[in-house]
C-alpha cells in the first residue's frame, strides 16, 4: 500500500460494497470520501486469503485505521458498536 503522488486537486474514492445471497445482490456501503481503507477476506481449508486496498493521504487513513481498530478493541460478542 503506497501514497501516489497527486497534482492538482487531491482525488475522491468511491467504495461500494455488495452482498451477494442466495443470487441476490444487496448493498451494504456506497460511499465517497477524500480516501479509504478496504480488507475483503475468506477463510478455505484453514488459510485465511485476504485483499486490501486503500486511497488517501497517510494521515487520513492513519485516522481511519484507529478508527477501525477502536470498533473492535473489545473482541467478539463484545458490545462495541460496529458501524
């Protein structure tokens, strides 16, 4: 995950999520932002497989970055609030 140099004004992101049921797709986040921090994962045979991507100046998404980790400081079944 590297800063891009940027000219200019600097970019927005649009990062839109899907749920995909039963073959039916809902949207779960469409949202812009000046930058983002994405992680999709799966778990198969024990081996966790996982992709990242991420936009945004480095103090943006340090922010963002504590952010998420402070929605689950508490672990499982806590009651952190999670959105």
């Amino acid at each position: 995950m590297t800063d891009r140099p940027h000219r200019g004004r600097p970019p927005r992101y649009r990062v839109v999520v899907h749920e995909l049921r039963d073959g039916r797709q809902t949207t779960i986040m469409d949202a812009s932002a000046n930058g983002f921090i994405a992680a999709a994962a799966s778990i198969r045979d024990g081996e966790m497989q996982v992709a990242l991507g991420d936009g945004g100046d480095y103090e943006l998404k340090a922010h963002i970055a504590l952010f998420i980790a402070g929605q689950y400081d508490d672990g499982p079944g806590s009651s952190a609030p999670t959105r």
